[in-house]
C-alpha cells in the first residue's frame, strides 16, 4: 500500500464546493484510521496486548492499557497542526485556525489529566507512524 501524503487533506477545503466538501469531511474516520490499525497490527504480533479507544481512561486514546498506566494517541498531521506537515487551507482560514487551535488545546487538556493521574501518554504523528511503524511500534511495546 503506498504512503500517502500526510498532508492530503489541506488541499479538500480548497478544491471543492461547501457541499462537495462537507460530504468528503464528514466521512473522514476519526478512530479506526490507517496509521492506528497499522500499529495495532504490529503490536499483537509482538504479543502485546491492549485495548483500543477505551473510554475508561481520560482522552479515549487511540491505544491503552491501563494496568500499565499508558495511553498512546496517534494524531494526524493536519487535524492536530503538525509544524512538519499542516498547510492551512486557502479558504476559510479562519475556521480552521480555530478549528487545529481547539483540537491542541483539547490535546494539552488530556495530557494535564492523564499526568495528574500518573498516566504515560505517548504521542505520534501520522507521518512518523507512516514512515516508520516498526519504530513507533517499538516504543510503544517497551511501555507494554
């Protein structure tokens, strides 16, 4: 399967219609994605065993264990502002200034929370996991 283009998504608010748009936006999955299952995978076959989007831990991550004390949150590059790949779209720049802005500051949030409760938070981006899953997989794995 090829990588794609982590920042695939800037160029959708700029080429279509509100309509068009809206439709392509709304069937973006927010769980589930490629990069999280890729992973996933990569963990059972070491033996590592987790749960997945499991509300009981503050933030929902993407990947956890909570008898480790650890969530893992796999954030996408242009829905969480990757200084690397986030292009902001040319329309409706202000929406989604905000829009990133929020989802940062939710982020910051749960990283407060989940240190307050004495969690592991571990955070990756879309592209790391997309260039190099074995990588990411590892790090995870040594907190498993």
């Amino acid at each position: 399967m090829p990588i794609r283009n982590c920042s695939a998504f800037r160029s959708v608010a700029d080429k279509f219609s509100h309509e068009v748009r809206s439709r392509i936006m709304s069937s973006i999955r927010g769980k589930d994605t490629m990069p999280e299952i890729k992973i996933r995978k990569l963990l059972w076959s070491m033996g590592k065993r987790y749960r997945i989007h499991d509300r009981r831990i503050f933030g929902t991550p993407d990947i956890s264990n909570k008898e480790k004390q650890l969530a893992v949150f796999i954030d996408g590059c242009f829905w969480h502002g990757c200084q690397k790949c986030y292009r902001e779209p040319k329309t409706n720049p202000s929406f989604w200034r905000s829009k990133i802005l929020r989802n940062q500051r939710r982020r910051n949030v749960v990283k407060y929370e989940l240190r307050k409760q004495g969690v592991i938070m571990l955070q990756f981006w879309e592209h790391d996991v997309l260039s190099n899953p074995i990588k990411v997989a590892n790090k995870i794995s040594k907190f498993l």
